[in-house]
C-alpha cells in the first residue's frame, strides 16, 4: 500500500482568525465539569482531522460557508463549546458559557487529495500547515481538486471521542438543512461526580505515583511517528500465538496485547522488574444502569483500567500472558468503578494517569469520526489527527478504522516512538506476524508500515 509521500509539500493560505458565535441568544450560565471531566490527564486539546472529496452534486456550494453557518447553528444546542473554561476552588473545572464562540480559520492549499496518497491515515504531510495550532479551535481549508479539509482542536475535559463525535454529527446535520439535532445534548455532568463523602472502594493502579527512577519517559526529541495497518489477516496470524481458550478473545483485546509486549521489548528498559503497564480506555456509557445516562449525554464516560506487570514478565512470557491482562482490567470497570474513579479525583487533587513505564491505547474504530457528513458524503478519512497525543505526549496510540485499495477493512495504529525504538519496534512486530526474525532496511520517520506480509 502506498503511503503518503513524505516530500509532499505545499502551500496553505489562511484568512485571519474569526469567532463563530451561536446562531442565536443562548443562557449565560456556569456549568460544572464532572470529578471524571476535569482530571490532569485531560486537560489538552484533542486533534481532530477530516478529509473530503470533491462532490459533483454539490458545486457551487463554499465549504467554509456551510460548515461555519452550521457550526453557528449546532452552537444554540451545544452553547457550552462556545463558552470559555475556568478554573475555580480545588481545581475544578466550570464552564462560563459567555457565548464568545469557537475559533474558527478560512484556509486554501494549493494541494490536491489525491497527492496524499493512496493510504491516507496518520502521519499527514504538513499536518501543522492543515491543524492549526490553537486550542479551541476549527478550520477549513478548501484543496485544488473541489474536497477540503476540517480540522479542530478540542479540550478533552469537555467532551471523549464519542461526545464530539455527537457535536460533529450534529454541524453536519444542520449543514445538510436540519433545524434541529437528531440528538438533543444532554448536559447531565453530575452522573459522575464524587459521592459525598467520597470514598474510594475499588483499586486504581492507573493512578499509583510512580517516581522515575530509570529515567523510562520517552523523550520528545527525535520522535518517529508511523501507522500500521492490521487487516483480518494480520490479526489471524496473532491468533497463532494464543491458546485455544484466548483464540476467541477481541480484536481490541489481541492488539492491545501485542501492541504493548513488542513495544516494551523496543524501549528495552533498563531494569527488568521495573513495572510497565497499558491503559486501556473503556467506554462506561454501558455500565452506568441506576439511572442510566441519558440519551445526548457528550461527557467524558470512560476510565484508563490498567494492566500491570514487569517489563521481564511481560517480555519473556508467551503473549497469552499480556492477554489474560489485559481482559481483566478491561473487566475491571462497572458502575461502582467510575464512582470510585469520581471519588478519587476529589480526594487526591485530580491527578494525572502514571506515565512512568506506561502505554495508553484508545479504540475509535466505533466512534463514527468518518462518518461525519457536511453534505460532501462520508470523510475519505475522520479521526485522530496523530498518534502519541495527550498531556504527556508518546504515550498514546488510537485504533482507527481503515479501507485499502483492495476494499479490505482493517484498523490503522499510529505509533509515536523514539527514532532507533521504532526501529526495534518495527522488527519485533513483522518477527511476531512472520513467526521469526526479520531484518528490515531504515525507514523515515513519516513511513506507513503495512503489516501485510
């Protein structure tokens, strides 16, 4: 499959920055975060990017001038994102719903979509050029060939994949001529606020204070990023590796496996017992039954359970041992769970997941970012922008759902890893789908990996 061409260059002329206000009065009001919301782990902007093609059906019709009409719109329903962030007593988090708006960039680039390439997914050339490097904001920026880019940054403290990706529906909705959401946002943060008295009952590993004694952060320079590509295929031949009682365990639960034993023995820590471990969010939505949550609700719903081992341990056994983990920490997380979760945050001061010898993995494959549709059709690609984003950056890889030229589905992985980590990395993971060893020449640190053999 071909990746993106790593020499493409172009040029992206921007108008100045404009606020989209609502299209009409909204309340002024304070609304609160949830104890969930405002952890330290959130508070960064998350980086969105959607790519679409030219329409036929629809020319004559200015991409910025419908989705900047619709945003206006969404914004009478979804005010709060048009509000700004404060932090009041004990680090809680408010919304001040002020009505200001939401930042938003007229762009043209001098590029068409098809010089991306065939395989469009994570890394994007130019990406700053495209996802402008503002916190709160949204960008269009029209291509040569009639398609356009929509781009946004949003703070996670307001909204996970799933709540923006029901904002996002709802400007492609009014963009399409709706008047009124399909689905009405629902507010309701005090689902996951702190019990009073709070009370931790359950255990969060995911939240140990972990000095760094090893000096095991990944540090930010020299940083490759790179996207795998896993087809059904690819997952089979994983499979191989499990016993028979493992070989009917989850897409998401054999990669994530994986994903974390061959990166570990790549960072190739100093002290084989030093713990590692790998968070992986789990979508609470379903788990929360007295009452459930409302039907809009576009919180933050979802934990960071953790599956914890040493570094030895996790190396040297077979990869039936990383996957009996990572199964039972995703089982970890019912309804007291989050309340626990809740609880802790006000106790402890909201602190921020342990990164020292840490993987996070988030599974947008269900998210529906590539389904988001502004009258253009449904995006040649919606997601994450890159992989290893968040409060500490290399951390974190995203599961995206992806098709190849052939027409086979398949999930795309970015990966963020120091340069000669990523290296290893790449050996480990083709020896694990070929069954041996394999010596591979260097790549750039833009290379797609297809990890088709």
């Amino acid at each position: 499959m071909a990746s993106p061409p790593t020499s493409l260059v172009f040029n992206v002329q921007r108008r100045q920055p404009e606020l989209v206000s609502p299209a009409k009065p909204t309340p002024r009001e304070l609304k609160h975060l949830s104890d969930i919301d405002d952890q330290e782990g959130l508070r960064f902007q998350i980086p969105v990017i959607q790519f679409y093609r030219y329409d036929p059906s629809m020319k004559g019709k200015d991409c910025v001038k419908v989705i900047r009409e619709a945003i206006s719109q969404a914004l009478v329903f979804y005010y709060p994102f048009a509000g700004r962030l404060r932090e009041g007593p004990g680090r809680k988090l408010m919304v001040d719903c002020t009505g200001e708006g939401i930042l938003f960039i007229e762009a043209d680039a001098d590029v068409t979509l098809r010089q991306f390439g065939d395989a469009l997914q994570p890394p994007f050339p130019c990406l700053e050029e495209l996802l402008y490097n503002v916190p709160g904001s949204d960008g269009v920026t029209r291509l040569k060939c009639g398609g356009f880019i929509f781009a946004l940054r949003l703070n996670h403290t307001m909204s996970d994949a799933a709540g923006l990706v029901q904002f996002m529906t709802a400007v492609g909705e009014a963009a399409r001529g709706a008047r009124v959401p399909s689905i009405l946002p629902v507010w309701a943060r005090e689902a996951f606020n702190a019990r009073n008295p709070p009370r931790v009952t359950c255990t969060h590993h995911e939240y140990d204070d972990v000095p760094d004694t090893h000096g095991t952060l990944i540090p930010l320079d020299d940083m490759a990023h790179r996207s795998f590509f896993f087809r059904p295929t690819e997952i089979s031949a994983i499979r191989r590796f499990l016993p028979d009682h493992l070989r009917k365990c989850s897409t998401f639960e054999i990669l994530t496996a994986a994903l974390w034993r061959c990166r570990t023995i790549a960072l190739e820590p100093k002290d084989p017992e030093q713990e590692v471990r790998v968070l992986c969010i789990v979508n609470a939505r379903s788990k929360i039954v007295n009452p459930p949550l409302p039907t809009g609700f576009y919180g933050n719903a979802f934990a960071f359970p953790v599956a914890l081992t040493t570094a030895a341990k996790l190396c040297k056994n077979p990869l039936g041992f990383a996957l009996e983990l990572v199964r039972s920490a995703k089982a970890d997380v019912t309804e007291e769970y989050m309340q626990s979760l809740a609880d802790l945050m006000v106790i402890r001061g909201r602190p921020h997941f342990t990164v020292v010898g840490t993987y996070l993995v988030s599974d947008v494959t269900r998210a529906g970012f590539g389904d988001v549709d502004f009258g253009w059709g449904k995006a040649a690609y919606g997601g994450p922008a890159k992989g290893g984003v968040g409060a500490i950056p290399g951390v974190a890889s995203f599961y995206i759902p992806f098709r190849d030229n052939n027409g086979e589905d398949g999930i795309v992985v970015p990966v963020c890893l120091p340069a000669p980590a990523m290296e290893r990395f790449v050996i480990e993971l083709d020896g694990m789908l070929k069954e041996k060893p394999i010596d591979l020449p260097a790549q750039t640190s833009t290379t797609f990996i297809k990890c088709a053999l």
